[in-house]
C-alpha cells in the first residue's frame, strides 16, 4: 500500500527544547519561528512532551488564579532570562518557592514572611539592607537583587547564607516579569500528548487533527520519536512515485497507485486504460517476460548486471514462461535465458525444479489468500473480472476442495464489487490446467474448455492466463455485447 503516511509528511528538522529551557525560550520560538508546537527532551533525548500556545496560555491564566503561586526555579535558567549575573550560587540547583518584591515598609514585609511560614520566597528587591539582612537570616532560597551598579559589593555577612543571589541589570518589574518566565518547559508541558504512528494514513491523521483543537502532534516509529505533525502538514496531498512494473492497469497495482505519479510503464501485457497527467516513458513488448525487458535494458546501457541480480531476473523469466514452455517465450527470452544463466552461473532446469517444487499444496493455506497471491483484474466494456492463478503439484486435491473455492469466488465478488471471478488452477510440470468460474450472465456456458462438473472446466496444454486464456474471456464478452 503506496498510500500517502504521516510518515511522509513529518517534519524531523525541528526546533526542540531541552525540558530545563524557560518558558521565555519556549514563547520565543513559537512567536519568532511562527511554529504550531515545541517537543521537549530529557536526558539521552528521550521525548518527554510538547508545548503549544494552548500550555503557554494554561501557564498564564494559572499564574493569575492563585492566591500567591509557586514556581518551578531552576537556577541555570536565570542567565537565561535576566540580564545580569551570579553574586553568589547557592546550594540547591532547583526548588519551588513562591515571589515576594521588597516594595512595602519594613514591618509589613515581615509580617508577610511571617504568613508565608515554611514557604520561603524568592525575594526581589533593590538594595534594601534592612529586608535583605531578614531574608539572610531565614535562608531564603534566592535574592534578586535590582538596581545595582556593575560590580558594587553588597555590605552585608553572607558566610551563613546558603541560597543564590543574583544581580538583575534590568528594573525591579521587568526583573518579576522575566522571573517567571524562568520557569522550566517540563513545569508547563503536555507530558502524554496525543500521537501518531508514522504508518497512519495520510487521510486518517489528517481529519483526527482538523477535528480536534490540537495545532501539532509527535510521529512515532513504534516507541521511538520520528518528527512532529502540524496541520500545515495536510494541506497538499502527498503523490508518491511509482513506475509500473509488469503491469500498466491501476486495477492490477498496488494499492494507492490511484494517487500516485506514475512515472512509466515497463511491461508485456495488453494495454489498458491508464491515464495519466503528464507524458511518461512506456516501453512495452510482447514477450515472455518483463525480465526480459529489464534485461534488454542493461544490455541497451552496456551494462552487466552482478550475479545476484542476473539470478534474480532468471528466476523471474524461469516463473514467467514455466521454463520457456509457456506459448508466450519467444525466441528473445531464449537467447535471454540463456545469457543469465552464465551470468549467474545457474541451471534454469535446476531453478525451474526449485521454484516449481514449492508449488501449492491446496490443502495447506486460505483459499482467499491462495486466490490473491497472484491475481489479476480487467476491465472489458462495463464488465470489470478478475482471474486468479494458482500454481499446483497436483489436481488430486481439486474434486473435495471445489465447494470451498467457489464459496471464496462468491464472497470475494460480492467483498470486491467485480462481475465475474475465475481461478486458474495450473499444474506446471504437466503443462495442464483447470478453471474454475462464478456464474455470470450465462458467460461461462461459451467457455472453449470441456465441462468437468458445474462452473469446473479442463484446459490441457494451458499454462498462459494472459496468452492463452484472457483472449477467450475477451471474446466472450465482445460476444455477449454486455
């Protein structure tokens, strides 16, 4: 399946952050680089969440909700955010403490410290020797100090102080602004965001994020991080490339082929009804094999495939042309043969014995998944019908397993939509086949083939659905005019 994946959408160059980074760097990013979301990291870039605008927003109103909030200090962060530098670096790295400004008189001041009780805040204050001297006293965990000259030493005994003070070059509101912005992206982060799988349609994925308020989402392969989605992402349908081989009908392609570019065709099929936007390269021959033709191109380039690959091509002319029996080998696909097997430095008789020993014992698999493994569909007029081959040691095993393949045909049709369903039953080393058909508008009943039981046909000498076989069904139905 070709479809177009999240996969192929992703985005993997992508601003991140670290999960210690402020919250400033995150708003920073999201307003400069016009981005939808932030994935955060932890150690060993583990993914650890994302950030939006809608965890900015949280962040904000929250901080306004209550009485007096906590945040989340991490000291590294301060350089970050604050102009200015370190007068002292404290014992704890990171705590959470509410903030307190030294703007009010002294004894009011004390009476807040006072209520906040085992809470001990950040103060911000400019050098207000009295306030400062009670914050050293109850250890609080940091002091931001304002409006200070570069340099000038703070005239109080600091030896018994065990938090951080810092000297903010910016004044005492822009200082409480910045501060909060300090806080950690892990604090604000949605830590188990919605995800995608990177094999998700491209369809799918699309309508869950149009259909919800998120504005981005992670890609995983698996457990492993793999790009970020945002609804940019979807608004041009992906077209995969594709060059088809063996085969130059949509119906007989991979699926979402329909959507695809098609660059060109190499094939030895009849022509179909392909369209396709653009002028592409098509080079189809009637010959045994497709093989074949990519061998043709080699020579035509004057190149000499490698032995793994000339084995490879053999295998498939070997398969194609039932060892160069089928009526559709050629006099080319001899000389061909012929070459590869020097190449490869392989016997076809040897490979064909390889390849047609594994052929399909009935009994061992689904009859919906034997019908599939090489099947093919047509399009004739308003007729549209498949034709399924499948390659057997024997046609002991057919009698008893009838009614469980016509059972598949008729389910199979009605699941697929098609008119007409046929199973090509072939036994290879006896160069025989049998057919059998779904009814359909009295079709079957012009079948060239003798009848062995109802909708069961014998087809001696016929190894070649598309040689031997497609041919008739044509016929008939130009006959029936349907």
């Amino acid at each position: 399946d070709i479809s177009p994946r999240v996969m192929d959408v992703a985005k993997r160059d992508i601003i991140w952050l670290d999960e210690k980074e402020p919250v400033l760097r995150a708003i920073e990013e999201l307003d400069e680089k016009t981005i939808s979301v932030i994935p955060i990291f932890g150690e060993n870039h583990q993914f650890r969440g994302m950030v939006s605008i809608h965890e900015i927003t949280r962040f904000l109103i929250n901080e306004n909700r209550q009485e007096r909030p906590e945040y989340h200090f991490y000291m590294g962060n301060f350089p970050r955010v604050l102009p200015g530098y370190f007068y002292q670096r404290g014992e704890n790295l990171q705590f959470k403490a509410p903030i307190m400004t030294g703007a009010m008189p002294l004894d009011i001041s004390l009476q807040r410290m006072e209520k906040l009780g085992s809470r001990k805040p950040v103060l911000v204050s400019g050098l207000r020797e009295d306030l400062i001297k009670a914050a050293l006293d109850q250890d609080f965990p940091a002091i931001v100090l304002t409006g200070l000259e570069q340099d000038r030493p703070i005239p109080l005994n600091l030896e018994n102080y065990h938090g951080t003070i810092y000297i903010s070059a910016t004044d005492t509101a822009e200082t409480l602004r910045l501060l909060r912005l300090s806080t950690p992206v892990m604090d604000i982060m949605d830590e188990n965001p919605a995800r995608f799988q990177s094999d998700i349609t491209f369809d799918e994925a699309k309508a869950t994020l149009l259909q919800s308020s998120i504005r981005g989402m992670p890609v995983f392969r698996g457990e492993h991080f793999d790009g970020v989605v945002t609804r940019r992402c979807f608004i041009e349908r992906p077209r995969p490339k594709l060059i088809l081989v063996d085969h130059n009908e949509l119906s007989q392609s991979v699926s979402g082929a329909d959507a695809a570019q098609i660059l060109e065709i190499q094939d030895h099929h009849r022509l179909g009804t392909i369209s396709t936007r653009e002028p592409i390269f098509c080079y189809s021959r009637p010959i045994g094999s497709t093989c074949s033709i990519i061998y043709g191109h080699y020579k035509q380039h004057g190149i000499v495939p490698n032995p793994k690959i000339a084995a490879l091509l053999l295998a498939g002319l070997t398969s194609d042309t039932v060892q160069l029996k089928s009526p559709t080998a050629t006099d080319e696909d001899h000389q061909i043969a012929q070459e590869l097997q020097e190449i490869a430095n392989l016997s076809m008789e040897e490979m064909g014995k390889r390849i047609f020993s594994h052929s399909k014992n009935l009994k061992e698999k689904d009859p919906h998944k034997m019908l599939f493994e090489d099947y093919k569909e047509y399009t004739q007029g308003k007729v549209h019908f498949g034709i399924g081959q499948i390659e057997i040691n024997d046609f002991q095993d057919l009698p008893e397993l009838k009614k469980s393949f016509l059972h598949c045909l008729e389910e199979e049709k009605e699941k697929r939509k098609i008119n007409w369903l046929l199973i090509l039953f072939t036994h290879v080393i006896d160069g025989n086949s049998r057919l059998l058909v779904s009814p359909f508008s009295q079709a079957e009943e012009k079948l060239p083939y003798k009848l062995l039981e109802d909708q069961f046909y014998d087809l001696p000498g016929i190894l070649s659905r598309k040689k031997q076989l497609l041919p008739e069904i044509l016929r008939i139905l130009e006959e029936l005019e349907i």
